[in-house]
C-alpha cells in the first residue's frame, strides 16, 4: 500500500463525530506516519503474538484460527469532513468466513459501532476498550505527532483482543466488521441509540431503588475494580475532554515528560563544549569529546523515551480505560440483578397475575445468572491478561532502562580510553 | 650522570635532565620530585617545562573504579609531588570547620565560620604522623591574604579563593552561606587554595603566606605592617582609570581575550550544568512515584502482589540515588569554577602590565617632551606652542641668566625623566619576563588538571550508568516474577 496525502492543516480538520457528543482533538501539526506496516504474514504474526504473551499465548498460539492486523491510516477528505480511514487485513481458517482472507477500511467510528454490539450482546463480559477518542491538551505536543500512529496500534490490539476472546470472536457483528466492503448498511439495523438511552434510564431507575445485596463474589470484585482503577489512574490519568487544566500528577506521562526536558537542557552542553576546544590547545581533543559523548547520550536518552512512549505509555492508558470498562460492567451487572429483584419483589407481593409474573420472573432469573456466571468466567480470563499485559510492558520498560544505561557507559568508557591513550602516548619527545 | 647542556637555559637543562635520569628510577623511589624541588629551592627558578616531562610523575588512574575523592587527591597530590620547599617540610589541610558568634567591627552580633588549619611536619619514612599545628581562620582573613599577594606580586596568577556567595545553585542546593553543604565544599576549596599557593614556586616562599599558616594572633599586624594597603590603593585606583596603551603587546592581548572567551565558556557550562541537574533530579524522583504506586498496587494484586512490591523498592532506590549522583557531580562543577575565577585572575595581570606599559609611555613621552623644550629654548625657535614662548613674544624675551637658569632646570628634569624611563622600562621588562613564566606554569596547571577534571567526569558518569544497570536489571527481575 503506498503512501498518504496529508493536507498540510490536516488536524484543524481532525474531527471524529459520534451521534453523542461533539468531538475535538486537541492536536497541533499532526502528520501521518510512514506507514510501517505491521508483519502481513501468519508466521510472522504469530511470534509477534508470542513475544506479548506468555502462559495465555501458548495455549492461543496453538489454536488461534484468526489472525487480525490494522495497519495504512489514509486521511479522507470528504466535502463535509476529514477522518482516517485503517486498512484491516484478516486471515482466518475458520469455517464460518467464507473466504480465508479479508481486506477492508474502517474509520474509528465503525470501531465504535462495533464495539457497542458487542456489549450490548454481552453485557457482562469484559470488552477491551478502545483508545479515547480526544488528547489531553496538556499532553507534550511532540506525542500528538504520533497520534495517528498511537490510535492505530490501540486499534490493532482492540481487534486482537476480540479475537483472542472465546466467545467474542465468534459474535457476528465481529464477522460483519471484519468482512463486509461497506458497513453502512449493517450499521444501520439493531436498536442502537434507543437501546442505549433505555439501558441509561433503567440503570438510574435501579440505582434509585438501591441493590438488596450483592453476592461476596461480586461485592469483593467491586472493590477490586475501584481499587484498581485508582492505582492505574495513578500511573496514567484517563483522557476526558478537558474544561479546565487538571494538575493529576500521571506517573508516567510525567516521568515521559521530565525525560524529555532532561534531554532538551544535555542537549545544550555539546556546542559549548565544541566552541570550548576551540579555544584550547592541548585540550581540544578531550573537549571534542565530551561534547560528541553528550551528543551520543542525548540520542540514547531520545531512543529511550520514544520506546517508553510507544510502549509502557500506552499500555498503562489502556488499562485505565479497562478500569473504566469493568466499572461499567459492574454496572450493568447490578442492573440485571436489580431488575430481577424487582420483579420477584412483584412477585412476592402481589397477588394477581402470579402465572405471568412468575415467567417473568423465571427469565430475569435465567438472564440473571447467564449475566454472573458470564462475568465469573471472563474475571479469571480479564485478570490473566491483564497481568500478562502490564508485566510485559514493565519489562521491556526495564529492558530499555538497561539498555539505554550500557550505552551510555560504552559511551563514555570509550572516552575515558580514548584520554588515557592520548596521556601516555603524548610523552615521546622528552627533552 | 653526564649532563650535557644543551639550550641556552643552563638551568632548564638540569631540570630536565635530572628528571628524566631519575624518572627510570622512579619506580623504585620518590627522588624525582625531591630533586627538583632541591634544585627549584635551590636556584629559585620557576619549575616550567621540567617538571612536568614525565606524566609517570603525576598520579595515573588506573582503574574506573575510582571514587571522585580519591581523583581529587590525585589533583592535590599533583600539586605536592610537583614540589616546593615548603611542601617539602610541611602538609597542609583545612581540616574543619566550625559556627562561631562574635561581636563585628561595628560591634553587631554576627554568626560566621571558622575553618581550622592544620600544618604537620611531611612525613618521613617509618615514622608516626606527629601531632599537628593548629590554628582556626575565618573566610575574610583568608581574603586578606590573597589581596596580599595580589598587590606584592602583580605578575603572578594568584590562585582564587571559592566563591563568596553560592552560584550557578540548581534548585535543592541552599545558596545560604550557613549551610552545611555550602560549609563543606568552601571547607575543600580554601584547602585547595592553601595547597595551591603552597606548591607554586614564587608564591611558597612568601613570609606572610608562611605567618598565615603559623601565627595565628599577630598575623593580621604583620600583613598591614607589609604596607602593602597604600600600594593597593594606588594600584586600584590606576586600574579602574580608563587608559590607552599606543603600542599594546600581542601576547598580553591575546592572553587576555582568551581568557575573557573562557569565562563566558566556562559560564555557559555552569548554567548549562545546574538546569540539567535540575531535569535530571525530576527525572529520577519521578520514579519514587512509581514505586509509591507499585507498593499500594501490590496491596489488592494476589499474584503480582510480591514482584510490584519489590519494584516497587529498586524504584525508591533508584529515586534516592541521585541525590549521591549529583553531589559527586557539584564537585566536577567546583572544578570548573576554580578556572573560571582563575580568568580574573589571569585578566589582573594583563590589566597591571598594561598599567605598566602605559606608565612607561607616558614617562617616554613625557621625556621627548621635556627635550623638545630644551631645544627649542636653546635654539630660541618655538615649534611647538607654548604659553612661556607667547609670552616671551609678546613681553620681549627673557634675559640670558633666566634662560641659562631655566635650561640647567630642563637638564635635570630630562636626566631625571630618562632614569625614570630607564626604570619603567626594567621594570616593564621584568615584570613580562615574570609574568610569562608564570602564565606557561599556569597553562601547563590548567590543561593537565582540566584534563583530569574530564576524565573523572567521565568516571562519575560511568558509576552512574553501572547504578542504573543494576537497580533496573533487578526491577526487570522483579515483574518477570510477577
């Protein structure tokens, strides 16, 4: 696939609209990437997989049947907007596709669509959240320049989410997305909006009315989740649109943000060190060379921080926006348990319409722990992953540190070499 | 040994040829620098190229290793082996330092800082270190002495005192002159001015310099008893004067524009240097707050529990590390500024010698003034305008006894003027001979210790990165055990 036409004020234009809200990336001279493709090929894919995974990944590896990557952002100009158009390629050995390769375009929106099926579907099942859809304006402008590269992965590890799920992968709206040319058609069935203002007004009605009680399980898990999303909130801090400037002190943009200026202040050290030698006689050499090791760090220094940026960064979002997931589907949880209270409460106290109720009440029941035993089952799966994820993503943080301090120490021993020769050398011509 | 002489310099080629005979032997005895701080006592030379022939004399660092205390005794321990007499007899320290209050010259209760001196007798071999000579100074007598010596001995580069007042601070570090850290690193940098006057081959045989470092009460009268203050005044009042010299020396200028572009270069440094360590202190505490989320997270993870605890921990230890880092690297910055006071020092001489040439020409000019009106009064011609001339025009000229008296004033006040200029102009050379003899010991000084300064610099660096290897192998064990 060749290459992108950016319009030069591209990001003015960068709006990407829901029915709900309107929408704005606080972007500045964003630009498109060089499409880096990611590996097209089963094989290659599958040792990407198996790098990010570990006990998860060997039993998947064996059986995984669907293979899903995004990749080639194109920018779209349409007479009414500007949005990204992602190329999805999928390769698939499955029975139920009717061709084992696919290629499509979706737009972040499409993305949206999909996933809203999928809990809707599967109100209690963990769905992998998708990146947000705004920056924070305060965010370090130089990252904004990878945003579009940034949102691709989030939305290449969505779909591999989706289709490592054992139950998710098989939802038709994934086939549909995967595989029809133009979704507009399918986008437009179902109940979608309507639905979801129901769901709104029902989980208000039964907040109201309050939970009789929670089972242990469940309650113990609420209390995970808010703990847990405190502690990622911690380390990263959840996009929201911003009105005011929030000073929450993210880990670990933070720790992006002060590596950054460390290097911007070294980075001044090498021509004046440079104009020093110049000055000098004897100690030209040395001084050339402090100012080339400053120069050499530096670049190790940026290496360094584009890894942590494209690595821990953004796996410590996405888990910020699972906690924000798993609340909701506490949530909806409890509504369904709510629900079910409701009408057995009925039930018990009135005395008419008890055949009719008593049906009613039998569904909820069914629904109800269909609903518990769903979350139950993918909790284990969701916290597995999750440990994976983050362990993963800490030690190639860690690797990176490792290896940024080794070259800088060859740096400068080489330096320190480099001196000591040049003093012992120096002394030939003794009078 | 047969020494052949082979530069004009008789004595140069001793030096060096005693250095280098003995420079084989070195491994087995300490004789080099002996000998030629014997001959430099001896014959009162500068030590110049010389001494500093075999770098095998100066402490080589052999292995990374090295702390950067035991680089700094490595500068001071150049210093001693290079050699005078009186680091012959004597070790110097500044040993402590220590608040006193007093009453002031104006009779004001004030708080300041003593620092306590302690001179021994060098070691010899086999012997117990014996009990030292103590006395205590305070900062403002130690300025005093360098004022001393800035007046008596113009042509030298004197060593510079640390700073006054805490410069070129990054944030955490108090620029109060009470402060502990501030005490300590002045503590080191008046030692250091002590041992660099102590190994300088003029400066070590000054008698108040000796006084100052024995004689702790009557010290203070001897220095004024010098005199030294009128010449200072007068000194200074001529050098803050705006004159122009006709025919300026080239060294002299270019010495001294070199000196004024190291100054703003070693400046930049400075500043450049306290901001990265600004950055570089964020960054790392910016880590403490990983390990403070780690150890909370750790509170409600089954199985992680144990690997984010431990992170957790090498994240607080790599915190806490820098504050070690940047202190080993304020010493690299003392470094720095030593030289960049050392630029004042080295401008003080080039404006005295300017001072000196300008005296020089204005009393040659003053001498081809006076026997212009010789001439003219004994040719009776008026070349030049002069109101005695006019008058003499207008009034009718003087008589012969009146002009013969004032030709035999004119004689004696050009015999007079062409002594002066006689001994304007030893005085000018002498003080360029001196000067430049010191300026090459200086540069010689500068490069090898600048040099060494770079090189520890470098050994610091390396130490930090060997840190941060390991507190981040460790952290990197930890999560693969999560």
């Amino acid at each position: 696939m060749s290459g992108h036409t950016v319009p030069a004020d591209f990001s003015e234009h960068m709006l990407d609209l829901d029915e709900d809200e309107d929408l704005e990336v606080f972007t500045k001279n964003t630009s498109l990437p060089d499409g880096s493709p990611m590996p097209n090929s089963p094989s290659s894919m599958v040792n990407q997989y198996r790098l990010e995974d570990d006990d998860e990944g060997q039993e998947a590896v064996n059986t995984k049947d669907i293979f899903v990557t995004v990749d080639h952002p194109e920018s779209q100009v349409t007479a009414i907007e500007t949005f990204v158009l992602y190329r999805v390629v999928t390769r698939t050995t499955r029975s139920d596709f009717d061709s084992s390769e696919y290629e499509v375009r979706r737009r972040y929106q499409d993305f949206v669509w999909l996933r809203s099926k999928l809990e809707e579907k599967h109100p209690t099942l963990i769905v992998h959240p998708l990146p947000e859809k705004f920056v924070m304006k305060g965010m370090v402008e130089r990252f904004n320049d990878d945003f579009i590269e940034t949102r691709r992965r989030a939305l290449h590890r969505f779909l591999n989410k989706i289709s490592e799920h054992p139950i998710l992968s098989y939802s038709q709206h994934f086939q549909v997305f995967l595989t029809a040319q133009d979704l507009a058609p399918h986008r437009k069935q179902g109940p979608g909006f309507l639905s979801r203002v129901g769901e709104t007004v029902r989980a208000v009605a039964n907040s109201v009315r309050g939970l009789k009680s929670r089972p242990e399980e469940f309650a113990v898990m609420q209390e995970y989740v808010d703990d847990f999303s405190n502690k990622m909130c911690c380390m990263d801090k959840v996009t929201q649109r911003i009105v005011k400037e929030q000073r929450v002190s993210p880990v670990s943009v933070l720790s992006l943000i002060s590596c950054v200026e460390y290097v911007d202040e070294l980075k001044q050290y090498s021509p004046t060190y440079a104009r020093w030698g110049e000055l000098e006689e004897e100690l030209t050499e040395p001084l050339k060379g402090m100012a080339s090791c400053v120069v050499q760090c530096s670049k190790e220094a940026e290496e360094h921080i584009q890894h942590l940026s494209e690595v821990l960064v953004p796996a410590l979002h996405e888990y910020v926006l699972c906690a924000e997931t798993l609340k909701a589907v506490m949530r909806r949880r409890d509504n369904i348990q709510a629900e079910f209270e409701a009408k057995n409460e009925a039930l018990l106290t009135r005395k008419v319409e008890q055949e009719a109720l008593q049906e009613e009440v039998d569904v909820l029941a069914d629904r109800m722990e269909q609903a518990n035993n769903s979350l139950k089952g993918d909790w284990l799966r969701w916290q597995r992953s999750m440990k994976t994820d983050l362990r993963s993503a800490f030690i190639s943080a860690a690797e990176k540190n490792v290896e940024y301090y080794e070259k800088c120490l060859a740096v400068w021993e080489s330096f320190l070499v480099s001196q000591r020769a040049d003093s012992s050398g120096g002394q030939e011509d003794v009078a | 040994m047969i020494i052949e002489t082979k530069s004009a310099d008789p004595n140069q080629t001793i030096f060096s040829a005693l250095s280098c005979a003995c420079a084989e032997n070195r491994q087995q005895s300490t004789l080099p620098a002996q000998l030629t701080a014997a001959a430099a006592a001896v014959l009162w030379q500068p030590i110049t190229m010389a001494d500093s022939v075999s770098s095998e004399e100066v402490a080589v660092i052999s292995n990374t290793d090295i702390t950067s205390t035991e680089s700094e005794n490595n500068i001071i321990n150049t210093m001693v082996e290079r050699g005078t007499a009186l680091l012959r007899k004597l070790e110097i320290n500044v040993a402590e330092a220590e608040k006193r209050t007093g009453k002031n010259t104006v009779n004001m209760q004030e708080t300041y800082t003593v620092y306590l001196i302690e001179i021994r007798p060098a070691e010899t071999e086999g012997g117990t270190p014996a009990a030292p000579d103590t006395l205590w100074r305070r900062y403002s007598e130690f300025e005093l002495l360098r004022t001393y010596l800035l007046v008596t001995y113009p042509y030298i580069i004197i060593p510079p005192l640390p700073e006054k007042r805490a410069e070129f601070v990054w944030h955490k570090l108090s620029a109060d002159n009470l402060d502990p850290d501030f005490v300590e690193r002045r503590r080191v940098g008046l030692e250091n001015f002590l041992l660099r006057v102590a190994s300088h081959p003029v400066l070590s045989n000054d008698k108040i310099f000796f006084l100052f470092l024995t004689e702790e009460k009557g010290w203070r009268d001897a220095v004024l008893e010098t005199g030294f203050q009128d010449k200072a005044d007068s000194r200074l009042k001529s050098l803050s004067a705006m004159f122009r010299v006709k025919n300026p020396d080239k060294r002299f200028t270019a010495l001294k524009q070199y000196s004024d572009e190291l100054n703003t270069v070693i400046s930049q440094l400075l500043r450049i240097r306290a901001r990265v360590a600004d950055r570089l202190y964020g960054v790392y505490k910016v880590h403490g707050n990983y390990g403070r989320v780690f150890s909370e997270w750790s509170a409600i993870e089954k199985e992680m529990g144990d690997g984010l605890q431990s992170a957790g921990h090498h994240m607080d230890t790599y915190a806490a590390s820098i504050d070690d880092i940047l202190e080993e690297e304020e010493h690299f910055a003392d470094q720095l500024k030593e030289y960049l006071f050392y630029t004042d020092a080295v401008r003080s001489v080039c404006r005295k010698h300017e001072l000196i040439q300008y005296e020089l020409e204005m009393a040659a000019q003053d001498l081809v003034q006076k026997k212009q009106q010789k001439e003219e009064l004994a040719t009776g011609t008026v070349r030049i305008f002069s109101l005695k001339g006019m008058t003499s025009k207008l009034f009718g000229q003087e008589s012969p006894e009146q002009k013969e008296s004032r030709l035999a004033a004119l004689e004696q006040s050009i015999q007079e003027g062409e002594e002066t200029v006689k001994e304007k102009n030893t005085e000018c050379q002498e003080f360029v001979r001196a000067a430049w003899d010191d300026i090459e010991r200086f540069k010689e000084q500068k490069d090898k210790d600048l040099r060494e300064a770079l090189i520890s610099y470098a050994i610091m660096q390396i130490s930090m990165c060997k840190k941060g290897i390991q507190v981040w192998s460790n952290a990197k064990e930890c999560f693969s055990k999560m």
